[in-house]
C-alpha cells in the first residue's frame, strides 16, 4: 500500500478579500501509474463530498494528489485537476468565516500525556445545514443530530473511497496510521474557530 496526499482548494470572500483555502487527506491505498485516471477519482469523490458541507459562498478550484511519506524529493505530483462552482448545502443559520465544524476519528494511540489522538478536519461551511440554529453557529449550543448529520455523511464517504472496482483508498494520518479499527467519524458537539492563514 503507497501514502497519498490530497489537497481540495477552495476559497471564499471575508473582510473584502478572497481567501484561499484547503482540506488535505492523507489515504493508505494501491499504487497507479502518475496520470492515472484513478486518481481522478479519488479527487472527484472528494470534491463531491466537500460539495455537500459546503454553502454557496465557498468555491472549489482544483485538486492536487501526490505521493507522500517519503522525502520531499521522492514526493511527487501525481496529478492537478481544476474545479469550478459553489458548494450546495443547503443553509439556515450563517457561520462567522473563520468559523469550522469538526470531524474527527481516533487514531488508536495516546500523546505523551496520555490523551487519545484523533484524525481531525475542519469543514468552514459558511453555514449550516437544516437543524442549525443562531446559538449553534455562535458556539453557546451544542450541535443536534440533525444538524450534525450532514457532516457525519461526509465522514462515512471519504474515510473509504473506492478508486478503482476493488482499489480502496483508506483515510489516514500523515505518517499512514489508519483510525482505530471500526471506528466512524465524529462530529464536535460545538462549532470552533479556525483563522484563514495570511502572509
């Protein structure tokens, strides 16, 4: 099994500019030839994915995958490919911008001060889904199953993407650690905030 890295680019207009950003996903999964229509694949099942915790006002704009676990210079492109359109969640109640939901799965391993590690992503919405409400978005109430469950869709899909009849792509961490055997992802009771990156 090869280490693969997927960045799925976005961006989203905040305080009058345009801001850039990306969900990466590490996958344990078979090796195909660079260019490899397989690879496609995997970067359309994860857009489509995205697409749906995603309001109007974020945009897709590409895809790269490439080879990762090795030195930077073994690491190498397998392959770019360009997006384009919003996201299509259906919205009620907005989020701040620098505002994400949190999917998480535990790892099967503790830090060095004894707490569980956990594959984590932060989805920046801009909204969110039917069962959200105005303290929900604010943090000062915690997520129902009916507004998590939307998120919790999107985890079932990309911790296992089948890029090729019987070639799955199994989600990971950076280093190739799988989550913990049986384990689904996890929706954060509550909203967190997580700041756009700027030079």
């Amino acid at each position: 099994m090869a280490l693969y890295a997927v960045s799925i680019e976005k961006d989203t207009v905040f305080h009058g500019r345009t801001e850039r950003f990306a969900n990466i996903y590490y996958f344990e999964g078979p090796s195909f030839q660079a260019g490899d229509a397989n690879y496609k694949r995997v970067c359309d099942a994860l857009v489509a994915a995205e697409r749906l915790v995603h309001n109007s006002e974020v945009f897709f704009r590409g895809a790269r995958i490439w080879s990762s676990g090795g030195t930077i210079a073994q690491n190498v492109t397998l392959g770019m490919f360009d997006y384009s359109g919003p996201g299509a969640m259906g919205s009620t109640s907005p989020l701040h911008a620098e505002t994400a939901v949190l999917v998480q799965w535990e790892c099967s391993r503790t830090n060095i001060l004894g707490r569980k590690v956990y594959l984590s992503k932060y989805i920046r919405s801009q909204h969110l889904p039917a069962g959200g409400t105005f303290d929900m978005a604010r943090g000062k109430e915690a997520l129902t199953s009916q507004a998590k469950a939307l998120y919790k869709a999107y985890a079932d899909t990309v911790q296992n993407i089948e890029a090729a009849p019987g070639a799955f792509f199994l989600l990971a961490s950076p280093t190739g650690r799988l989550p913990r055997a049986g384990d689904i992802g996890e929706v954060d009771s509550f909203v967190r905030s997580r700041e756009f990156r700027r030079n």
